[in-house]
C-alpha cells in the first residue's frame, strides 16, 4: 500500500515531463525556410503548440498569412522529418523532475504517460533522455485511435498501468477536460505550453515546480 493518495500518476509529455519547444521550433522553422519565410521565435512556436504537429504548423502558417491547405500538406513531411531526425537537440526534463520521479518510484507509486505525440516520436524521445524505464504504461497520440480531450487514452493508459486510483498531470485544457472526463483528478503544471491561464485550465491544483507534486499527491486533497 502506497503512502500516497494514489496508485498511480499519469503525466502529459510535451510542456508537462518535458521542456521540448527548441526541437519543435528547429522542425518548423526548418519546414517553412523551403518557402522562405523568416523563422518564428521559440518563444511565438510555443502558443502554437498543444494539438499535434498539423495544428502547429497550421496555426504558424497562418500567422505568417499563408493559410492555405495544399501548401499545409507540402510542408508538413518535412517538418515531420525533421523533427523525428532531432527530437532531444534541446529537449530535456523540467527541473526537480527527476527528483520527483525517482521518489515517487521509491514510494510504490506507478508512473504513466498519455500523450498526443503519436508512437513515432514518443517512444524514441523518451529512450533517448533515458526516461523509457520509468514509465509503466505509455500512450501515444495513435495508440488507441483518438486523442485528448477524448478520456479514451487516459483510461487506456490507466488500465495498461494496471488500475488503480490515478492523479494525472499536464498543461493544457485537453489534460485536464480528457482527466475530468476519465474521472481523474488532475494537477496542472504553470510552466508548461498552457492554453489558458494555469489557475483557468479546470485542474484539482495547479504546481508552479515538480517539487510541489510529491506534497500534494501524499496529502490529496489538500
């Protein structure tokens, strides 16, 4: 029996475990540079990130009004190779991390993925920063043929972890509308890729650093 509040913590990945908009950047700038326009800073890539690598790319095509579906098309590969030839350039883990992990291991608690980046990036990404072996269950955008907010992934990830009470983490309204849906509670993270304002997102409690998430999942509800 575990000390905390759950059996289970299930995380996000872009923008909650992992800091990753410098690889996403590098994939886009390098997709829309074939049609010369100027590249967009991290910091701009990063609102536009959140649904997939076609909405990014979308959403940074039509701020730079060239909105147009065919052209969409043509440039999505490329991003797409690119990324899947740099996914941990610049990405890395958010800092006390590590440390949270490592702690919750220790207490018995089973760690979880569920993410909306497909298997093809998901899954090498992680074994590249050496974060497979923490993870019990991972589901990536394509695993189970839908994707947050839909709670179809959320309980998949849930039950392949093994069942049980199960907190989950992320930054964004499609974590914390896919959780509620589940019947999860969640816990937003401020410093992620946020679509709203972190305290607006819907999430149980909101954590401004991974060395809130310990004290918080031991004492549920705070």
């Amino acid at each position: 029996m575990t000390q905390f509040a759950f059996d289970i913590i299930g995380f996000d990945l872009d923008g909650t475990l992992l800091e990753t908009s410098g690889d996403l950047a590098a994939a886009l700038n390098h997709a829309i540079a074939t049609i010369d326009l100027p590249p967009f800073p991290v910091e701009e890539i990063r609102h536009f990130v959140g649904r997939g690598a076609r909405i990014m790319l979308q959403r940074a095509l039509k701020t730079a009004g060239r909105d147009d579906p065919e052209l969409l098309e043509r440039l999505l590969p490329l991003l797409l190779d690119h990324y899947a030839a740099n996914l941990s350039r610049y990405s890395h883990p958010y800092p006390g991390l590590m440390q949270a992990l490592d702690e919750l291991l220790e207490a018995g608690v089973k760690l979880a993925i569920c993410t909306n980046k497909i298997e093809r990036f998901t899954l090498p990404l992680l074994q590249q920063l050496g974060l497979t072996g923490y993870f019990t269950a991972i589901v990536g955008g394509d695993t189970v043929g839908v994707q947050k907010p839909d709670p179809a992934p959320v309980l998949a990830m849930v039950e392949r972890a093994g069942g049980g009470r199960c907190l989950f983490v992320g930054d964004t309204t499609n974590d914390t509308r896919a959780a509620r849906a589940a019947g999860l509670p969640s816990v937003a993270v401020s410093f992620g890729f946020c679509d709203a304002p972190p305290q607006e997102l819907g999430a149980d409690a909101v954590i401004d650093h991974y060395d809130e998430l310990l004290p918080l999942a031991r004492n549920w509800p705070a």
